[in-house]
C-alpha cells in the first residue's frame, strides 16, 4: 500500500504592525546653565496691562467696601426689633443713645421755617423736610404720595419711622442739611437728628441685601489681586 504524503507545516507568518512604534518623547534640550531656551524666548508678560488690571480692581474693591460702610447704619436698622417704640413730644425730646437708630412712635408739629420739598429719582411720591416747631434740632421727613402734592396739603402731627443723628442717616440724606441751607438759608445744626416718617426697619432690609453685595464684590476683587501677585512672585522665582 502505497502511503499517502501529507504537507509539511510551514511557519506563520505574522504581519507586522503597520501603526508606527511609540517613543517617549525627547526632554528639551537644556544649555549648560539648566535652562530652556525656548522658554526663555518666549515674550515676557504684559506688566502694563497686569499693573493697570491690580489697580483698577484695588479702586473697585475700595468703591464697594466704602458704599458698604455707608450702607451699614441703614443695614443695622434693618436688623432691629420691628416694635415700635414710643418716645416723647418731638418738641420736648432729647434724644440720645437709647433712640438712635430705632423704630419710634411720637408726635409733633412741624414748622415752616427752613422746610423744603424735593424728589428722588425713579419714585413718583416727593419728599418734604421740616424742623420740629419749637425744637430745631429734630427735623422731620414725610412722604407726599403723587398726586397729593399741593398749597392744601396738611402735614401730619403724628409719627412713626427712624430716627438717627443726620450725620448718621446714610447716602439719601447727606446732602439735606446743605439742601436747606441753599434753598432756604437756614443753617441745620451739625448735632441736629431727622426722623424719616414711615422707615420701618422691614422695608430697609434692601440696605443688608446691597452690604452683603458689596462686601462679597470687594472680597472677590482682593481675592483676585492676591491670585494675580502671587503668579508674577512665582513667575520671577523661576
């Protein structure tokens, strides 16, 4: 029987890889100092506009810190208890530290020496500053709704508001005493106090939302110089 030849194996092959083999890349080239120098031909940092940048955000982290301090009586007011407190005959008071500040009850007439009638802007109501007949270190502001502004219009005899030194009243009132003295030349006392009719410490709680606004912007822009300084100390350490 004639046996029968069966093939001999041959190798496999095994294509190769046509992807192209990785290699780690080349550290840059250092000169004898240790330095690349394509890091050193890169163009320095703006110092100008870096310089301009730290100051402008200096001015606007002072800007907000300050309207944030002269906010804060307004914004401490609005923290107070919302009970009224009942004081005496504006014409009889003296006020003093136990009233500053707080929501108070009372009554008086006002006179017309030295009173003047203004707006505010984007409110439709007007305003009207008096002293207190018989006592020219109290002054008083009402509010006049729109619409009844007018030679018959009777101010009222009883109050109820903030009462607080001028100089400590806030952004609003600040310019009232030289209000009156250029409109009537009557001269305010620099210890005289003014009672804002109808300020109840709820509706100033807008002063705490706009203090916590300022404070937080003003945080924000000295975080932001201290990030901005650190980078240029770690910039020149290298």
């Amino acid at each position: 029987m004639t046996g029968h030849r069966y093939p001999t194996p041959t190798a496999l092959l095994v294509p190769r890889d046509p992807s192209p083999t990785l290699t780690a890349p080349r550290p840059p080239s250092l000169d004898a100092a240790g330095s690349d120098p394509e890091l050193i031909a890169l163009p320095a940092p703006p110092k100008r506009e870096r310089t301009a940048t730290v100051v402008l955000m200096g001015i606007t982290a002072l800007a907000a810190a300050w309207m944030a301090f002269v906010l804060s009586g307004e914004a401490r007011y609005a923290l107070t208890p919302g009970q009224l407190m009942e004081v005496p005959d504006l014409a009889t008071l003296t006020p003093g530290a136990d009233v500053e500040n707080r929501y108070v009850r009372t009554s008086g007439l006002l006179g017309t020496t030295g009173a003047i009638r203004y707006g505010r802007a984007a409110e439709g109501d007007s305003f009207r500053l008096a002293p207190v007949a018989g006592n020219e270190k109290i002054w008083v502001e009402i509010r006049v709704p729109e619409g009844f502004e007018g030679p018959r219009f009777v101010p009222p005899t009883s109050f109820a508001g903030r009462l607080v030194p001028f100089r400590k009243a806030g952004l609003r009132h600040a310019r009232l005493p030289e209000a009156v003295h250029a409109q009537t030349s009557k001269v305010v006392p620099e210890d005289a106090w003014v009672l804002i009719d109808g300020s109840s410490p709820r509706a100033s709680r807008w002063a705490v939302a706009l203090v916590a606004l300022f404070l937080g912007f003003a945080a924000w822009n000295l975080a932001g110089i201290v990030r901005v300084l650190a980078r240029v100390r770690d910039g020149e350490a290298r």
